[in-house]
C-alpha cells in the first residue's frame, strides 16, 4: 500500500465514477485501476463494485476513506516540510441539502480561520470527512455536532389564495411529521425545501418549511404557526473514524 494508491482510492471514492477519478488526479483509467487493484490485494478485499454507471463503494471502503484522507494529507505536509513550502492539509465538507446560507457560512468562517490552514473543499451531497445537514439525515455510525435549530413556519406568496393549496416534499425525513398538518391532495410536490418554496414564489401554493430557508428567500413571506411545535437541528455529522483528521477535530471544536 503506498501514496499513489490511496490518492487514486480517494479519488474514486468521491468521484464514484473511474473515468472522472483519473481525469481528477490526472492519471491514465489504467494506471487508476491498476492502482486500485493492487490496493484491494495488499488490504485483502474489495473496495468497489462496478455497476453500469459508476462503482458503488463497499463498507470496507467508506471505512478506509478517512484513514486514507489522513494518511495522505500526513505525507503531503512531510513532502511540504522537506520542499520548504508548507502544505495544506485538505479538509473536505459534505453540504446536503437544503441547509441555509446562513449556517453554511459560519461553518466556512470556522474553516477559514483554523490554524495551520486548510484547503477547504465543498461538495455536494452525502461526501467528505465531514456533512453539514440535518440531524435526520445522520448515519446511525455518525456523531452529531449541533448548529443551529430551525422551526417549521408557513411559506407563502405575497399575494397568495385564500384558501391553502399544499406544497408538499413526501422525499424529506421530515415529512411524515408534517403530514398531519395538510388537508386534501397536495396541488404540488418537490423533492427539497428550496424547491417547494420556488413553487411557492411562483404561486403554486402553500408550504411548512424551515424557517431559515423561508428567511433568505426574497418571493414569499413566512409566518409562525401556532398548532405547529416542530423543528429540525442542523449540525455537523462525522464519523469517529474522521477525528484522526486534524482538521475535523480543529473545526469541531472551533463551531
């Protein structure tokens, strides 16, 4: 097991694809697969399994994926100590949806002041050493660092109908709490908060969603409900396996 077959291990375990994991790291897809090869016989298992889209990744990878974050940003910062020139330690952030720009921006000011420096990268979706998302959205092997707690309020459009047509979102966690507080078939639905509140803007209809989302958006007006005592945590999920990163454990503690 050596530098260069982690770094195509990690590539392909955020890329999900091994097309896209060489284009990243700039390797040849053979050279890439080779590497991975000679990693599943060095650790005596598999780490991917290749589907017609992309490889899907295995419990024994998701656990070497910290691990092997740590174990090269450790050789990076000895090559950088050698070169003269001080490397930064890479520090991966997972933002799932429907997390306010507002919370989003505290966890980067957090980031961005961590002593020694880190190269901040954000991505998309269910990835990196660390998620910012909702605390339904927790792996059961995740710990939980709560943010913010968000209330649930009633999103509607300036010159919304008198009576409420339902914008629903049946894919969020949070949905069957909800569903006590609609009456009738929903007139739309949508698969994230942000966008039921574009139904709404456009003026489709009438939404329960957080308040802080409800808050940076320009085209509806929210307002408390009273028979409605629900809210939802946002914080940071992580592993244990993700505390051997520096930089997680520098970020815990400074949010």
């Amino acid at each position: 097991m050596d530098y260069r077959q982690l770094r195509a291990f990690i590539a392909v375990f955020e890329e999900r694809n091994i097309t896209a994991a060489a284009r990243s790291i700039h390797l040849s897809q053979p050279a890439l697969s080779g590497s991975i090869k000679a990693l599943e016989e060095a650790l005596g298992t598999t780490l991917f399994v290749r589907q017609a889209r992309g490889v899907a990744v295995t419990e024994d990878a998701r656990a070497l994926y910290p691990e092997a974050q740590r174990m090269v940003a450790d050789a990076n910062r000895l090559l950088g100590r050698f070169k003269g020139d001080r490397e930064r330690a890479p520090l991966q952030i997972g933002v799932e949806q429907d997390v306010s720009a507002a919370v989003l921006g505290k966890v980067v000011l957090a980031a961005a002041a961590l002593q020694p420096p880190v190269r901040l990268q954000l991505v998309t979706g269910c990835m990196g050493a660390v998620r910012l998302a909702s605390e339904e959205l927790r792996c059961e092997d995740e710990l939980f660092l709560p943010l913010h707690s968000d209330r649930f309020v009633l999103a509607t459009a300036p010159q919304a109908p008198a009576e409420a047509q339902w914008i629903t979102c049946p894919a969020q966690p949070s949905h069957q709490r909800l569903q006590p507080f609609y009456s009738g078939t929903p007139v739309a639905e949508a698969d994230s908060f942000a966008l039921a509140l574009e139904l709404v803007a456009a003026g489709l209809g009438t939404a329960i969603v957080p308040e802080s989302l409800a808050a940076e958006h320009r085209g509806v007006r929210s307002e408390p409900m009273p028979q409605l005592d629900l809210r939802r945590r946002i914080g940071l999920c992580y592993s244990a396996q993700a505390l051997a990163l520096e930089g997680v454990i520098q970020l815990r503690d400074a949010l």
